[in-house]
C-alpha cells in the first residue's frame, strides 16, 4: 500500500473502526440494523455465488453474505479482526478467512460471482484505487458485480457552505462521528491525543473525495449500473455522505460465442467449446504451423522419447503428434480444467496434466512446445520457465517457441496491425469484435519483440536460435540444447 499511513493507522488500531462500534454499541443498534437492512436490500441474489468480502473486519456483514452465497472468502489486512470474525461466525463451514492488504491479494482460484466492499476506497490514495480496481478485473467473472460503499465529502441538504464546513470540521475531531478516530484508547490513548494526531495525519489517512471523484473512478474499469446515498444515514444524520455503488464486469462478444470483458481474457469457463474454430480464424496459417513443428518433431524425435506441449489447451497438436509419433510420449499440460476434460474426451493416447506449466514437475524429454503460451505467462517469470524447461532437456533437444510479436519499425507495425485484422475481418469478425477480444487481452496477453524472446531463449542456455515460421504479427523459432 503506497499510503503508508493508512497502513500503519489500520495495524496499530486492530482494525476497530466505526463498524465494530455500530455492531457492539447498544445505543447504535437501531442505526446498524437499519443499515444493515438497507445494504443487503440493495445486493442481488447470491444464491450458488462465489463471493469476496474485501475489509471483513471483524464481521457485521459476513455472516449475512455467508448464509446468502455458496462460498465466501473474508479479507481484511488485521488479523485480529478476522480472529474475531472466525470466532463470531464459527457456525460457517463456506467461509475463507485470508489476512492480506487487499492490494497485495491476487485470486488464483475461480474468478469470484460478486464482491462486497464496505469503507475501503476511502483509506487508498487514488494510485492504489486504480491498482485495486485493476485487480478486481481479474478476480471477477465476466458479467460478476461489485457492491461498493464509501464516505464522500459531506453534503448536506440545502445547509450553507459554512454549515457544511464548521460541521465538517467539528467532524474531524469529535468522537464518535468520522470513522477515522472512532476507536478506543487501544489506538492513541486519551481522546485528546487521537484529536490531536488525526488533526494532523486524517488526510493521509482518509480520502474523502467527491461523488463525482468516486463515480469516475470506478466507471474507468467497470459498468455503474446503480449508485445511491444510504437513507439510514440521512435520516439519521441529515447527510448523505454514504453513498453506494453497484459496478458490473461489462463483458462483450469477441466472436465464436465467447464473451470476454476488458483486460479479463481468459481460457477458462466455456471456451472450451469454441477453442479450437477461434483461433484456427484469428491467427493466420495457424494448421500451416502445426504441421512445420509436426515434421520438426519426426525429425528429433526418430528413436521415441517424450515431446510436451506446455499450454496444450484442447489438445489438438498432441492428438496430431502421437498419431505421426506413435512411439513418442506425448504429453500436455494445461491449467484449465475444461481444456483438460476436453483434450481427454477426445482420446488419441497422449498424457495430460492439468497443472500450472511454472510448477509442473517435467521429466527428461527431446522437445517442449510453447505455442503462443509464453505471451501470456508474466514477464518477470518467461526466463525462469524457460531455464526449468531446459534443465529437463536432452543433449541435442529443442524448444519450440510460437509467439505473437512486436517489431521495432513503428511503420512496419502498424502495417503488419492493419494485415492482420483485415484477416480477421475476412474470416467473419466484425469489428466491434476484434476490439473487444484487443480490450480483453489488454494487460493480460504481453507480446514481446523477435529479439526480446530469441535473447530470452540464449539466456536460458540454449545456444541455436532459428527462426521457422514468420506471418504478420506472428513469428516461431526453434532453440536448441548442445
């Protein structure tokens, strides 16, 4: 979190804030059932949802959202918070408690159906809301949504600009009306100490933007379907500072029946089903390639031996190889499930493991395909793949690496841009199309230049990079292991 501040303030308080009060305070209890009915009116079905509670706290909504949803993952950044959470909620046998800075948290599971965000934004500096936001793009399924309520500057019904202020600024320093010093002696000691430590350190600790601030924030990555000030508060309070938002993951059709949202694509879900007819009609000669590392394989492969291709996807080139190899092991590797399922449904005797390609254990083998996977592996990790890869290779054996590339002419890029998705064109995309899969591959999908990936393959130890297959925006080599 790049608001240290914040940080620190959360630690050292153990994560009591305003809701912690609201759920214990006897004399608050009318506000907070009040509340507590307003905010789950507002939320959709979570009947059989995978949810994400992000800032769980100590749990006043987490046990409503574990009886509504399948499954619930509760986040919060205080461990003693969500020991409280885990003790109040022990009767729920579909919670996941997680203690992490939600910045810091990366879903490598399922994508979620729904998240639930509860006065989280407020305490981020706007670089790590859009940090955030980017990574709930990922953890959320095409078309999931996201429930998010936040404090904004006060703005109170027809009252001056110097009621607003003097109220505002009492604000900052009463106890027990702005979240930030609502907490017991635990924190800063006597009250006159947390007044006069927040006078100077609210602001870096607390945001309170604008309704306009937040509505633009969130509609950068997701659709705002619905937005809204709490009346529990209002009526309370005579503010409407509480305000909400309901964001959907906006997903479009990039051809072939698969829906895909911006910076979200993903081989999981029901592409499956489509695979195969999408990318033979979005990568020219993409059959033409298959059969070049076909014969490259007979000729290195004479005496048997084992060939993977790592990112196999539905199987199709293992299928091919072990029909022209039939004394080869042919094995496949990929990390989603229904592309597994789908490659042994179709039988063809090839060995295959669902598994990330980056932990899989490989054993000795002549030759290893990464065809157009490495692009989506993260750049930090392509060497160190690549280095495992060629520890487990024999003397005389070779990787195949296939890749979508950049070319350093900006020209000759933009030419090459234009070709291909004319061809895409041609093969009954439309437009509206190619731009969605484009967005949804932003962020995801990582081309490098020829001479970015042909050094990353010398760096891994293989000492002949060739060049086997050119076409627009696609190129392939062979690197071998002397």
């Amino acid at each position: 979190m790049a608001n240290r501040v914040s940080k620190k303030f959360w630690q050292a308080s153990n994560g009591e804030a305003l809701g912690t009060a609201l759920a214990s305070r006897p004399e608050l209890k009318t506000l907070n059932d009040s509340e507590l009915k307003e905010i789950f009116a507002l939320l959709p079905p979570l009947d059989g949802c995978q949810v994400l509670e992000l800032g769980a706290g100590t749990g006043r909504f987490t046990g409503e959202l574990a009886r509504r949803a399948q499954s619930l993952t509760a986040l919060d950044i205080s461990t003693e918070a969500l020991q409280q959470n885990r003790l109040k909620h022990a009767q729920f046998n579909n919670i996941t408690y997680q203690s992490i800075d939600a910045l810091e948290y990366h879903n490598e599971t399922q994508p979620f159906d729904f998240i639930f965000i509860n006065w989280l934004f407020m305490y981020l500096d706007d670089d790590d809301s859009q940090a955030l936001l980017q990574n709930l793009q990922h953890a959320l399924k095409p078309g999931g949504q996201i429930f998010i309520r936040e404090s904004c500057e006060y703005a109170y019904n027809g009252k001056s600009w110097l009621r607003n202020f003097l109220h505002s600024g009492w604000q900052t320093i009463k106890p027990g009306k702005q979240q930030s010093i609502y907490r017991l002696q635990k924190f800063r000691g006597p009250f006159w100490k947390n007044a006069l430590w927040m006078t100077f350190n609210s602001a870096r600790v607390q945001n309170y933007r604008s309704v306009t601030s937040y509505q633009a924030l969130f509609s950068q990555n997701f659709e705002v379907i619905d937005s809204g000030y709490l009346v529990t508060y209002e009526l309370a309070y005579r503010h409407q500072n509480q305000r909400y938002w309901m964001l959907r993951k906006s997903a479009a059709s990039v051809g072939d029946g698969i829906e895909a949202a911006p910076r979200s694509w993903s081989f999981g879900g029901e592409v499956w089903r489509s695979f195969d007819s999408h990318i033979h009609r979005s990568i020219p000669f993409y059959p033409q390639l298959h059969e070049v590392i076909i014969r490259l394989c007979e000729q290195l492969l004479t005496d048997g031996g084992a060939v993977y291709e790592l990112g196999c996807s539905t199987g199709s080139l293992c299928r091919q190889l072990k029909q022209r190899l039939p004394s080869a092991d042919v094995i496949g590797v990929d990390i989603e499930p229904n592309m597994i399922q789908a490659a042994e449904a179709a039988g063809g005797a090839v060995q295959y493991h669902c598994a990330d390609i980056l932990e899989h254990p490989m054993k000795s083998c002549s030759v290893a395909i990464l065809s157009y996977t490495l692009q989506f592996v993260a750049p930090e990790r392509r060497l160190e793949l690549l280095k495992k890869i060629q520890t487990q290779l024999k003397s005389g054996g070779a990787i195949i690496l296939a890749e979508k590339v950049k070319r350093r002419d900006t020209q000759l890029e933009q030419l090459l841009q234009r070709a291909h998705g004319q061809y895409k064109l041609d093969q009954g995309f439309s437009k509206e199309e190619i731009n969605a899969k484009s967005a949804s591959l932003a962020g995801v999908m990582t081309p490098l230049y020829e001479d970015e990936n042909i050094e990353l393959l010398q760096q891994a130890g293989l000492t002949r990079v060739s060049t086997i297959f050119n076409n627009l925006t696609f190129s392939a080599w062979i690197a071998f292991k002397d």
